[in-house]
C-alpha cells in the first residue's frame, strides 16, 4: 500500500429558419431560453450535414458500473485535510490490487471507520494529499469510494510508486498473508470494480499491458517500460509483501471473473 503523491457577453444569435418553426409551440420567456438552445442544436445539425464526423468508437466490452459507496459515507468534516485538486491521466488500463495491512475480524458496519484511520494515516504521519487507493472493499463485499476526483474518472492515484499513472488501486480491507481466508464476496467485490473500469478503455482483464516507470523507487528505474498483467498485484511493480500471497493467488480468478463480467469469452 506504498505510494507517494506531492505536488511539485454575448455575441448575436445565429437562428436557421427550423429554430424559427419550432418557437411558434412555446410562449412567453421559454420561447427566449429555447430560441437560444434551438439556435444552438439547428447550427450543429446544418454542420454536421454539410461535412463527415469521425464518430468515435465506444468500447465494445463495458462491464456494468458496480454499486459504489462514496467517500462522503466515511469522511467527515472532522477528519477530512486541505488537499490540492485531484489529478487525472488520459484512460486506465490496469489495476493493483492491494491489501491495507489491518484486522480481518471487523464487523462491516464499521468500515467507514476503518477507512477514515486509514486516511488519516496516509495523510498524517505519511504526509500524503488524500488516501493513496482509488477504491477499497471490505470483505462483506461493499465497495467504497476512495481517493478525490469521481469514481468514473482515470484518477491519478497514490497506491503503487511509479505506476500510479494510467492505473486504478484497489485496496482489500484487510490482512492476506498466506493461508488467510478471502471471502469470495470480497474477490468478486474486486473483479466487478476492475472490469467496470478496464472496460472504460476496452481493457481485456486477462491481457497484458506496458507501463512506464514514473520514478525509480519502484522495481523499475525511471522512465523503463515494463509489461503487466491487466490486473496485478501490488508486490509486482513495487518491493512489498502486498497485497499478501493468499489475495495474490486468487488474482487469476479474479481476472477471469472480471472478463465475464466483460461479456468475453
């Protein structure tokens, strides 16, 4: 669960004569705001006719967006530090997987608790801008929001020294040492999230990508280009035990479940 993050008045209406015939069904000050919106689509609509639009291609594999809890259920005012505006690459493509090192035996219910400890970790004696994980998931199966910055969005994030970029961390609410227990409901808590996200890009989670090194405190020295699988384990990119070897065992399963999830067979 390593990683750092630091900062270094108008003009006139051009109105096609379709806008003008679409007025006549709306009276009074709507006409006004639906003359403005009208002259904005018919102009659209004429340039669009007049040359070819590339469409871009939506990603033929979305997995459905899992239920999400968001981070407003654990942070509080009281709790919550200043932090600079999140950070955003251009897409994900890959997923660490990690584990925060903390009890097993935790009632679910007290989650956002456990959360807010470990943000206040990251954030206090760390000195880090906000949690280092894009999600956590607890073993009864809920997924929570981590890191700033909206869950749809390739936020950067603080979870894998020099592969944060271009990747989501996800963080297993617990201690997965080998021969510890993982609940199934936590690896398929894990799979959904990873293939809702890989699917954004497209991303097969059983494939293999290539990721640049943004510094040299990972396995890799700055600027080297390794590959990965879609969905790995912490200790793969940085030299730590995480996310421990009884959740690094069931990553195949977790793969194979996020591409069904995919609709890929």
């Amino acid at each position: 669960m390593h990683g750092r993050s630091r900062w270094q008045p108008l003009s006139a209406w051009r109105v096609h004569p379709v806008a003008f015939a679409l007025l006549g069904c709306v009276p009074g000050l709507a006409a006004v705001l639906a003359l403005g919106l009208c002259a904005s689509g018919v102009e659209r609509i004429v340039a669009a006719g007049s040359r070819p639009v590339a469409a871009r291609p939506a990603a033929s594999h979305q997995a459905p967006r899992p239920t999400i809890v968001p981070r407003s259920a654990w942070l509080d005012h009281e709790t919550r530090r200043a932090q600079p505006p999140p950070r955003y690459d251009d897409t994900v493509v890959a997923v660490f997987v990690h584990h925060t090192d903390s009890p097993n035996g935790y009632d679910c219910a007290d989650v956002p608790r456990i959360i807010r400890f470990v943000y206040a970790g990251q954030t206090g004696s760390r000195d880090w801008d906000d949690i280092g994980y894009n999600f956590l998931v607890d073993r009864c199966g809920t997924i929570y929001e981590g890191r700033e910055g909206g869950i749809a969005r390739p936020v950067t994030g603080a979870h894998t020294q020099g592969f944060n970029h271009r990747t989501t961390g996800i963080a297993a609410i617990g201690t997965f040492t080998e021969g510890v227990p993982v609940p199934k409901a936590m690896t398929d808590a894990i799979a959904a999230v990873a293939a809702w996200k890989l699917g954004l890009s497209d991303t097969d989670p059983r494939t293999k990508v290539r990721l640049t090194s943004s510094n040299s405190y990972s396995r890799y020295a700055s600027g080297t280009t390794a590959t990965f699988p879609a969905i790995v384990g912490h200790d793969v990119g940085y030299m730590t035990s995480c996310p421990g070897a009884a959740l690094s065992e069931r990553l195949p399963e977790i793969r194979e479940t996020a591409a069904r999830l995919q609709g890929r067979h």
